[in-house]
C-alpha cells in the first residue's frame, strides 16, 4: 500500500509541474496568471483559452515621487476643504 502512495504522491507532483510549465511558456511575456497566492509571469506565446483563470496585463508600478505626490495633493485637498477655500 505504501508503494501506491509513493507513485501517486510522483504523479501528482508530475502533473503541478506539467501544469506549471505550461501555463509558464504558454502566457505571453508580462502577462501573470493567479492561481490562489501562486504568480506565473508568462514568457513568450499567446495564450488562447482562458476560462476560469484571473490573468492580468502588466501593470505600471508607482514610483516613491508619484505615491508622494498623490498623498500631498489628498492632503491638499481635505486642508482647503475643512477651510471652505476653493483650489483648483
């Protein structure tokens, strides 16, 4: 009973991987596919059917100046609010 354990703890395992490197050459480059809290960055091809899988286009990450920036101008905006000023 113990050896039927071994072979379908290695086919399991066989077949996530299979499933891994697919979805890895089969996504196009920049594109991640989410499976739970797992991210497969594509490399290269077009994926062409996906149905129940949440993928996303790369996205542009902010910079540090740019989160400032945004924060500076909230805070900006509540200040002349609570004075009653109009900034435009």
């Amino acid at each position: 009973m113990n050896v039927i354990y071994q072979y379908g703890f290695f086919v399991l395992i066989g077949i996530i991987l299979g499933i891994f490197i697919a979805l890895k050459w089969l996504a196009s480059e920049g594109t991640e596919v989410r499976v739970g809290k797992f991210v497969i960055r594509g490399r290269q091809n077009v994926v062409t059917d996906v149905s129940d899988i949440n993928v996303s286009g790369p996205e542009k990450r902010k910079t540090r100046m740019e989160i400032r920036k945004e924060r500076r101008e909230q805070r900006r905006t509540k200040r002349a609010a609570k004075k009653g000023e109009n900034i435009t």
